[in-house]
C-alpha cells in the first residue's frame, strides 16, 4: 500500500490499527482510537491482562476517570479486540507500540521488551504497514535500532517494506484519557509523508496541536521535556538548602522570584519519584553519546533529598534530646505523587533505606497505596518522630496534640511544606521541614 492510500484510508477511517502493550498508554490509546470508529486488535503478551480486558475489565489500578467505561463500551461493541499473538499484526496497517522502557541500575536503557515486539511486529507485518512506537526512548533509537529490527525481521527496507514513526506519549496516572486527548503530541516521522499519515491518525483523538517533525527530534522532545522538569526541580530543592542554611522561608522566597518575569521555580520536597521524571534524563544522556552535565548534576541532587530529609531528622531527634539508632519513626506517605496511588521510584523507598542502614525502625502509612497501613494512630503510636514525606491532602490536617500525646518523642520533619510550623511548635514538637531555617 502507498503512503498516499494509507493516509487516505487513515483519513476515512478503514484503515485498520494494532496496539501492542496494553498498559498505562496502550490501553486508553486503544480505546480512544476503537471508540472513534476505526477497528482496534489490542496485544499483549500477558494473558491474564488478555482476559480481563476481552470481559470489558479495565486491568489498570487507580482511579481512572472514563476510562473503564469506555473500555466497556468499545469491547462490548466489538471495535476493540484483543490477544496475546502477536500475528494479528499482519491484518492490519498501523501498529502502534507502547511496552515499557526502563532504565538499567546503571542507566543505560533497558530496551528487551521493545525489541522483542517489534521483531514479532515485524515477522508478521503487512507490506507497507507503519510501525509507531509511543514508548519513550533515547534520541536515535527508532533510526539506528527499531528500523533495522523490522528489517531483519521483515526481510525488507524501511521506506519500502514499512515505514516508521515515533509519537511519544504525555500521559498522567489519574488523567490518561484527559491527557490523550487534549495534550499536544509530535508526529515524528521517517520521511514527511509518514509524520503527514500519523497525523491524519491522530487527529481522530488528540484536540490539541499534531506537530511534525522526523524521529529522532521527536525522541530528543520527549526526553528533553522531563530532563527539564527534572532540572527545575532539583534547582528548586538546592535553592531550599541555601534558606535551610542561610535562614530564610524557601517558600517566601519562590513566591518572590517567581515574581520575575520568566521565573518559575518549582517546589523542594523530599525526593522526585514516578515512571518518567527519574528515568528520562538517563534516556537524554544514552542518546547524546556525550556527558550532561547538568542534568546529571540534577538527577544527583533530585537523589540526595531522601538522605537530606534523614538529616533534618537526625537533627531534630538531637534536639529533642534522641538519636536515630533504636529510635521508631512514623513516615507519612509512600505514594510519589501526592493524592495518587502510584508509587513507582517513591522517594520514601530511599528514606527507609537510610533509616534502616542507621538503625532506625519505621513503620508507613499512605491513605492512597493498595497494601500500605491506612490507620494512622497505629502508625504514629509510641514513635519517635512523624516524617511526612507527600503532599497527600489529610497530612494538611494532622491532629498534632492528639499525635503528639501518643508519641515517645514530639518530632517532626516536613519534606513538602504541609505542616505549619507554628501549630507544630505550639503542640510541643520539635520541627525540622525542607526549605526552612536549620537554627
Ligand atoms: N516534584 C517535586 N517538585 C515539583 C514537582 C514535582 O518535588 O515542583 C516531584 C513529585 O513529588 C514527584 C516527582 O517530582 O515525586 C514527579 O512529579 P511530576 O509532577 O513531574 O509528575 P509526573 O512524574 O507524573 O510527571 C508527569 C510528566 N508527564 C509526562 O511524562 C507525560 C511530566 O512531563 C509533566 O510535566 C508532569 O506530569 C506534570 O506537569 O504534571
């Protein structure tokens, strides 16, 4: 088939579409696209997953608005379909891929599960199929490895045998439909009339901006886009160490700069967690074949924030007359995102790490985290010290002299400028918080 006739029947929607990875950005994808009329096969190779979503279940925890609805309807209607083989690829002309692309311990890009969807994409392609990966990868990988997986699993040349895009996702847990539709998205194609056919695909979903660009801009975006969100945050999180020690409210000082035009400084907090923000700097830099040293510099300071909320800790324990060893600590939250239940590269994971190595017990509560402990007099009981650690809305409301009346010591540390200081002080602890004065 020509691009030109793909593209037509993109347009009119007879074009027929595969997704491969039904997670967090396959599912709603399909969905979105079967409910606007064009005929989806959903694949993944985790069975159960298969089962769950052919009963018209949605498999994804969390609260997510629309979407087991909408996955209801379009499987009860019979626009989407799914399967764990991946030879289904072969009746249709676009397949989008969405599998998950983690970074190794040493952060080189851990790329196992895309190659093997694609090779399978590939052994069973229709001549002239487009191949788009959505996951997020490091900048030159669709050029340098996606295209020559498909070749050698095709047999033929891009351009030729198929054609190849990449249109990286901007998805959120608690807004994956939202986000889909009304989020901009790059069109990156492996020639112009490639991007020009995923648009005429993706305008069927996305409302906002379609914009086209080639692969290898479209992965630089992605990753560049939450490499910077990175750096803004750990500017942020250094600039609350100079108040810390230079004794100055780092948040008197944000709503100040931020005063200035073109300012935006974030907020410092205990930590930077969750599926994208830790992992694409790293993609960033594997792609750039050269050092980063500023956004390396920022992945380091964005890491020392769980040890800087031990330190605050380990102070405010002296202070009240104790010490980490042998001592018990509430941490409030596990969640990385405040009222979410997602708790992929949570922060407090590195916290009761440095804890246990210096002999402190904890016990964790989170009211979001399927499996962590909702009671939170049980969790406070006897400790000697309350450490919150997310932003979740009812650490906004402690009962301090209640808390405080069960508690072996009154200690608190703040790592993200929920507890007013004052109220704590007036219930007889002793406070430490990020971006407040140490002394
Ligand atoms: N964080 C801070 N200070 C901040 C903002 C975030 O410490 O000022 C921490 C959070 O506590 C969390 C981590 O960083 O642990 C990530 O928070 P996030 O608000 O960036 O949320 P994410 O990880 O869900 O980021 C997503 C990203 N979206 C996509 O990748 C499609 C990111 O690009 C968005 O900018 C971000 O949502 C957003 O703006 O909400």
């Amino acid at each position: 088939m020509s691009l030109e006739t793909l593209r037509a029947r993109l347009e009119d929607k007879t074009a027929k579409l595969a997704v491969v990875g039904l997670g967090y950005v396959g599912l709603p994808a399909a969905c979105l696209f079967a409910a606007s009329g064009i005929e989806v096969v959903g694949i993944d190779r985790k069975e159960d997953r298969v089962r769950s979503i052919a009963r018209g279940e949605c498999p994804i925890e969390g609260d997510e608005p629309e979407l087991p609805a909408l996955l209801a309807q379009v499987v009860g209607a019979g626009a989407l379909a799914v399967t764990t083989d991946l030879s289904a690829v072969s009746r249709v002309d676009v397949v989008i891929v969405a599998v998950d692309t983690p970074v190794e311990a040493d952060h080189s890009p851990r790329y196992s599960a895309l190659e093997a969807a694609i090779r399978g994409i590939g052994a069973h392609l229709a001549v002239g199929a487009l191949v788009i990966v959505e996951s997020t990868v490091s900048p030159g990988t669709c050029r340098d490895h996606v295209a020559r997986w498909l070749t050698e699993s095709s047999g033929g040349a891009l351009g030729e045998r198929f054609h190849l895009g990449h249109c990286p996702e901007r998805v959120m847990p608690g807004r994956l439909l939202a986000n889909m539709r009304e989020m901009a998205r790059v069109c990156g194609g492996s020639s112009p009339p490639v991007s020009e056919a995923m648009r005429a695909l993706y305008r069927h979903v996305v409302a906002a901006d379609l914009d086209c660009a080639d692969l290898t801009t479209a992965e630089i975006v992605k990753t560049s886009e939450n490499a910077y969100r990175d750096v803004q945050i750990a500017f942020a999180n250094e600039l609350a160490r100079v108040c810390e020690e230079a004794g100055a409210e780092f948040l008197e000082v944000r709503a100040l700069v931020n005063k200035s035009p073109g300012r935006n400084v974030l907020l410092a907090g205990g930590g930077v967690g969750g599926h994208c923000i830790p992992k694409d700097p790293w993609l960033l830099r594997h792609g750039a074949r050269t050092s980063l040293p500023l956004v390396e510099a920022a992945r380091a300071v964005n890491e020392s924030m769980p040890a800087h909320v031990g330190e605050l800790l380990e102070e405010a324990l002296a202070a009240a007359g104790g010490a980490l060893a042998g001592s018990r600590i509430a941490v409030l939250g596990y969640a990385y995102l405040e009222g979410s239940d997602d708790d992929r590269n949570s922060p407090t994971e590195a916290l009761l790490a440095w804890l246990d190595a210096r002999g402190a017990s904890a016990r964790v509560h989170d009211p979001f985290v399927a499996g962590r402990e909702r009671d939170l007099a049980a969790v406070t009981s006897d400790a000697d010290a309350l450490v919150v650690m997310v932003a979740h809305a009812p650490y906004r409301a402690l009962d301090l002299e209640s808390l405080g009346a069960a508690m072996r010591r009154r200690v608190l540390v703040d790592a993200r400028h929920v507890v007013e200081p004052i109220a704590a002080r007036s219930a007889g602890f002793v406070i430490r918080a990020i971006g407040r004065p140490r002394r």
